[in-house]
C-alpha cells in the first residue's frame, strides 16, 4: 500500500457549511448566529478573559498576575563571613566551595556578599562580589578576582 491509494472513510468528509446563501438553504438571514447582540456581528463576541459581568478569575487571585523574567540568572549567595573556614591564602573557587558545603550546586554562579567579617587573607574567585564583600577581602590582606 502506498501513500496515494490512501482514502477516507465514507462519510468523515464534509462540505463547507455556506451560510448567508438565502432561506432555503437552512442557513439563510442571519446566517446561524441567532439574531442581533454582540456575537451576531463580525468580530463580535467578548474579549479575551470577559466573564459576564462576574470579576475575572485574573483580578479574584492577584498571586497570578505578573511574569516571569527568563532572563534571570540565580546566583549561590556566599558570605564573606562563612569564608573564615579556609586556611590563610587559600585559593577560594566555585568547586572548594561546593566542596565545604557553602554553595549546593556547581551549576550556578556564585556571588560573594559582604555580611560578616574576614580575618585572613584568601584569593577569592567568584563570577561577583557585592561592594562591601570585595572591600573587606581586599582589607583582609586577599585578591577578589571576577570570572
């Protein structure tokens, strides 16, 4: 069997309904869309959302409205506090952090923020640092370092 000896089934195949076409068609005057109101006029019909009258489903749950940034990058938030773990002059990275347990996940960015305080020098490299976090690495005697 080829694709061109296809064939539909009697029956499942039918004509165009021609509306407007006078009374003895059956579909005659107006056409099968009752008579006057918004839906029996050519773009008619109520808007997107319209429920009568009754306060939209959009206004009843304010929870739902807004969107969604698609663009928005999550960082793993790390305090320059939390970074009193390593030894002086460690070499902070994204796979030591995920290692100690201060970031869960090697996928996302990281980001130093500046809570708490510092008292050894590291050589800190993250994808950002907050103001305060790269001025109190840097005060501490250590290198903040952007990737």
């Amino acid at each position: 069997m080829e694709i061109h000896d296809l064939k539909s089934p009697p029956g499942s195949k039918h004509s165009r309904k021609r509306v407007g076409r006078g009374l003895g068609s059956g579909h005659g005057a107006f056409s099968g869309r009752g008579c006057k109101g918004d839906k029996s006029r050519a773009g008619g019909g109520p808007r997107l959302g319209y429920e009568g009258g009754q306060l939209p489903l959009i206004q009843r749950l304010p929870r739902k409205r807004g969107f969604t940034n698609i663009f928005k990058i999550e960082y793993s938030e790390v305090n320059v506090g939390k970074l009193n773990v390593f030894e002086p002059n460690t070499e902070v990275v994204t796979e030591l952090l995920y290692k100690t347990g201060l970031v869960n996940s090697k996928k996302k960015p990281v980001k130093i923020l500046g809570d708490g305080t510092i008292d050894r020098p590291l050589n800190v490299k993250a994808n950002k640092f907050s103001a305060s976090a790269k001025d109190k690495i840097l005060a501490a005697g250590g290198t903040a370092e952007a990737i």
